[in-house]
C-alpha cells in the first residue's frame, strides 16, 4: 500500500503541475488555446483528486502503522 501512495502522490503532483502551467501560465494559455484547453483543465482536476486519494492513502497508513 506505501507503493500505491507513493505513486499517487507522485502523479498527482505532476497532474497538478502541468494543470497549473496550462491554466494558470500565459505560456500555458498560448500552448493550450481554445479546446486544446481541455488538457490542462482535465488534468488540474485529476490531479486535485488524486491529491485527495494520496492523503487518504497516507493517513491510512500512518494510523495502521501506529497500532
């Protein structure tokens, strides 16, 4: 279970990343115009959830970890 948090963890920064550079970025509005924009839209929102199942993960595993 520590493998799949580590994995969530890390895709979800990169989601996150990518997200944040595509919307939030005036590069990233250049690259991603119109329905391009999707992409990074999809992709800040997946990484928020996969965000959320990460610190689920972790909090699972550091209350099984203390019994």
């Amino acid at each position: 279970m520590k493998y799949a948090a580590v994995i969530t963890t890390v895709v979800a920064a990169a989601a996150l990343l990518f997200g944040a550079w595509g919307r939030f970025s005036a590069a990233g509005r250049r690259e991603f115009d119109e329905m391009a924009g999707i992409l990074p839209f999809f992709s800040w929102y997946a990484g928020l959830a996969l965000a959320l199942l990460a610190a689920i993960c972790w909090v699972w595993l550091a209350r099984r970890s203390s019994r």
